[in-house]
C-alpha cells in the first residue's frame, strides 16, 4: 500500500474527479497542510482511519478535514489505493461503515415496484439454500454480501466483460451505502435470455423456482432482474459509463433541434442476432420504396478499428425517430435510444429491463408492430410529421425519464432496494463459500488496463452518498396494476386502429 501523507496521496485523485478543486496557487496548499497538522491532533478515530479522508465543504469548496460530530452530513471521498510495483492488491480495512446521512424522505421512482413483483415467486415460501443451489445450473457467478463485504465466486465464462462490471457495480453501491446491505447471497446469469420458466414451477411438488438474477426477463419466465453492466461501461465497443452518456446525450439533444432532424426513422445495429432484426431491413429505403426508414450496418470490427468515430451516441440524436429493436434477448441499445429526444419507435418487444415496465406507449414511445414492421414505421413517421408538437412531447418525455428516473443515483437505489428486499426472503445465513474470494474497487480497478480501468475510475462511488436511499413504493395494489396494463393494452389497440385507418386509405 502506498503510505504517503494524506495530502500527497489523494489530491491528485481528488482533483481528476472534480477539476474545480485544483490546488491554484501554493497559499491553498500551505493552508491545506496547516489544517492537515491542526486537524488530526484532535480528530477522533472513532469510526474511520482518519489519515485517509478529506471533506469537501460542496458550498465553499474548501477542503478539510473535519471532525465527524456535525450536525449536517459531510461529503467523504475515499479514492482507491493502489499498490506500487508488482506487491498483491489488498483491500482496504479503514472504509468507513457507519456515516451520516440525511433522510430527504424521497420516493423511489414508480419502476421500484416492480422489485415487489420479481420478488413475488418466494413471497410465501422464502428462498432457500437449495432453490440457491440450484441457480447454480447457469449461473455465472455466485456472490456473497457478509459484513459489508463482496466475495465472489466464478463458474463460467462470462461473455466479455459483462461479470467484470456487473461485480463492479455492485462493489460501487457497497461503496455508496456502507455498512447497509444485509449479508446475502445471490446467483447471477450474465446470459441474454431468461432461463427459469414459470410452468416448470407450478404445483405443490415443486421446489420451488431458483432465483437466477439477470439483465432482462419476460412473460414466461421468473428471472430477477437487475440492471445491466453497462451502466458502468462496456470497454469492449467503447460505451463509457451511464452517468457521462447522459451529460453528452443532453448536450447531443441541443446541438440539432427536433424540427432540423432528418424527418425519418433511424436505425443501426447488428442485423445478424436475430431474424427480427433482419425482417426490418427490409423496410430500408431504395429506389422502389420509401417506408420513410434509414438503416444501417454496425460495423464493430471496422469501427473498433477506426476509433469508434462512427458509433459516438451523443452524435446520434439527428433523426427525429429512432427505432429500437431487440436482438437476442433485450438490448441494451434501448437506453441510448430513450435518452435522445428523438421519438422512439420500439418494435413491440418480448422482453424487459428493470424499468422499462413503467414506460407508457404514445406517452414515452410510439409502439411498431413486429409482424409488419414496414407499413407500421411508415405510418408513425408520417403521424408524427403531421402532430410535431405531440411528437416532440413524446420524445422529451422519455429523455426526461432517462435523465431524471434512471439517473445514477436512482439505479443504485434500485439495487439497493432489489437487494434488500431478496434478502429479507432468505430462509439461512449467508457464509463466505470456499472458494469464494473476496472483492473490492481496489483488486478490480488496480490492475485493470486500457478502456477497462478507465471506465471503472470513471464510475468509481467517491464515498458515501450524504443522502438515505429514496423511500420504496409498496407493491402496486391489484387494481391499481390491473388499470396500468389496461391503460397501455387501449393505447396500443389505439395505435393500431389508427394505423389500420391510414392504410385503408390506400386500398
Ligand atoms: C468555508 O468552510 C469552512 C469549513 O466549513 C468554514 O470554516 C468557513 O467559514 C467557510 N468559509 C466561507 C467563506 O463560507
Ligand atoms: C517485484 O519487483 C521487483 C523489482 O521491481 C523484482 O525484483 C521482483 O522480482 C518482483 N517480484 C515478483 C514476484 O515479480
Ligand atoms: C456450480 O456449477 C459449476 C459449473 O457447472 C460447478 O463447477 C460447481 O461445482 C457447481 N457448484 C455447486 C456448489 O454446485
Ligand atoms: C439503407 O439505405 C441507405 C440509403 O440507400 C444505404 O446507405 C444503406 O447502406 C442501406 N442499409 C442497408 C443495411 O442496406
């Protein structure tokens, strides 16, 4: 571990994650130190190593270090510690596991829930050792909460990185909201398609389902999911981390007003996952048809190759309709074609993340059926061409969702309360397994190279948050969730009936 002062040691970190806080002249420094000196000949080392924090005051930008009896919460950072040379990454023992917090007595997001139904399946039984065990027949990895600390055990290959994120943003909500999550023990899938199918569960002989967590689910299936590794980053085709897409898709959004847009309907993406995908380029522009759709190859051998230039998402706002279409299971394309105010037009899909559950058709995207994808696209172009301003309501209004609902700060809370919730089903407690190792920010981001370490530096938690995780809903009442699937079953036919109407024009 490097053992250098406070000062040496964290400021250069501090300042790459807030450049206003760089040193300006040697007066701040020399202050620093003083306060340095002065500070730790009277901090108490209750809770925390206190060598090793510095607290940022958000309202002057003055950084101290400070006693910890305040009666407002401070901010704390805790950047990593990486060893030097070749010496093994250990963890870190002085991460602070008691802090305040302030309760702003917020309410999660109406996606929360869905935590609530995904959950449903052991509601009555609890989750067993043995429904955990059996997760064991896909999953990826196996990982262990006891005392506040991650230990991970690895079964299978992981497609890229997926694993490596996952893991990495769950050690970043440890980080977020220490000493909070309860020891648990989960099973995590980091395949596309649910796998634990409901009509395999039914009846009193059953063991009851295993509960496998994964990135997306469906109708058929009781997987629990859990959001996707790339809202920390996917280093292998150069998606950076969630929380900087948004800044630069909100900046993407400014730079060409909807009204300057390419008045058509945008794809790109890789055909080759699956047919549905390939019955849509069907629908392409030529010279003996115009379905008013522009689509397009991704190339991500050749773009790699170029630097990605071609894929950057916040340069992709410049139609005035994107399309979104699943692959082989969900896509995690989705998120980025939510976030730009453009209108999606989402090719009725068979699967759902964590919170698109709680998107409303017409409201947040315009529905495309995917048994006649054509003649569907063509009429939502030329809808909203001729109703532009409900067009562009539509568009901000999912923009608006991404921005605001599925911020950073509201996925860990989702993770938070997801995980919280599972735990209080399960019927044992959780031990470290042999095998298993333990994990944390330091051993996953010290020796990480390239895009990798630099998407983890990026979303690295700094510290922990100075404000509770929001409040979660209760389960939604039957007939409350009964009229939201209404709701969104008449919008739809709605669609319909107007497309149906626009083509009968024609016959
Ligand atoms: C800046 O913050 C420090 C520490 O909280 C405080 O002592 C000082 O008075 C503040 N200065 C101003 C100008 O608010
Ligand atoms: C670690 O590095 C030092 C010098 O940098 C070298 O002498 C030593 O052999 C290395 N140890 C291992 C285990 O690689
Ligand atoms: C889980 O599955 C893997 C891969 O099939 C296997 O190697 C491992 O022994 C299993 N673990 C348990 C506890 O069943
Ligand atoms: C779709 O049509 C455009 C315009 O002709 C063309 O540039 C593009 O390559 C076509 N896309 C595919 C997948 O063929």
């Amino acid at each position: 571990m490097v053992q250098g002062s406070a000062v040496a040691t964290h400021l250069p970190e501090i300042s790459f994650w807030r450049p206003v806080l760089k040193m300006r002249n040697a007066k701040i420094t020399t202050f620093l130190i003083l306060v340095v000196i002065v500070s730790v000949s009277f901090l108490s080392s209750v809770w925390i190593d206190t060598s090793k924090f510095l607290i940022q005051n958000p309202t002057n930008q003055t950084m101290i270090i400070s006693e910890t009896h305040k009666s407002t919460p401070q901010r704390i950072e805790f950047p990593l510690e990486c060893c030097t040379g070749n010496q093994t990454q250990t963890c870190p023992t002085n991460y602070p596991t008691t802090y305040q917090t302030e309760d702003f007595n917020r309410v999660c997001p109406d996606y929360f829930r869905w935590i609530h139904e995904d959950l449903r399946p052991w509601r009555t039984t609890g989750i067993t050792r043995d429904m955990v065990e059996r997760a064991n027949a896909t999953a990826t990895f196996r990982l262990v909460i006891v005392g506040g600390k991650a230990y991970v055990e690895k079964y299978r290959k992981s497609i890229q990185s997926r694993d490596v994120f996952t893991i990495w943003g769950i050690l970043q909500l440890l980080r977020r909201y220490p000493g909070r999550l309860p020891d648990l023990e989960l099973m995590f899938d980091t395949e596309d398609k649910p796998v634990v199918k409901s009509r395999d569960y039914r009846g009193a002989n059953s063991r009851g389902p295993p509960p496998v967590f994964r990135y997306c689910g469906d109708k058929w299936t009781m997987d629990i999911v859990f959001p996707d590794w790339s809202f920390w980053g996917w280093a292998e085709i150069n998606i950076k981390p969630w929380h900087g897409i948004l800044k630069d898709i909100e900046e993407g959004n400014k730079r060409r007003k909807w009204m300057d847009r390419e008045p058509y309907a945008y794809w790109k993406g890789n055909p080759f996952v699956a047919d549905t995908r390939q019955d849509l380029l069907k629908c392409n522009v030529s010279e003996q048809q115009d379905w008013n759709a522009r689509l397009y190859i991704q190339d991500w051998i050749q773009e790699s190759k170029q630097g990605f230039k071609q894929s950057d998402l916040a340069n992709q706002c410049t139609y005035r309709y994107k399309i979104y279409i699943e692959g082989y299971a969900w896509s995690v394309s989705e998120k980025y074609i939510l976030a730009c105010d453009s209108v999606t037009l989402l090719v009725k899909p068979k699967f759902h993340d964590f919170f698109i559950r709680s998107l409303q058709p017409v409201h947040h995207y315009w529905p495309i059926r995917d048994n006649d994808k054509c003649k569907s696209i063509k009429f939502a172009v030329d809808w909203g061409n001729s109703h532009k301003k409900k067009a562009q309501e539509i568009g901000q209004a999912a923009s608006r969702f991404m921005q605001e609902e599925l911020k950073m700060d509201n996925v860990y809370d989702y993770m938070y309360h997801l995980l919280n919730e599972y735990a209080k089903l399960l019927r044992y407690k959780p031990s470290v397994p042999d095998g298993a190792v333990e994990l944390c920010s330091e051993a996953m981001a010290c020796p990480a190279s390239g895009l990798e370490r630099k998407f983890k530096m990026e979303s690295l938690v700094m510290g922990p948050s100075i404000s509770s995780p929001c409040t979660l809903p209760p389960p939604f009442p039957p007939n409350i969730l009964a009229t939201f699937i209404k709701r969104k079953i008449n919008s739809l036919n709605q669609v319909e009936k107007w497309e149906n109407g626009y083509w009968e024009k024609f016959q």
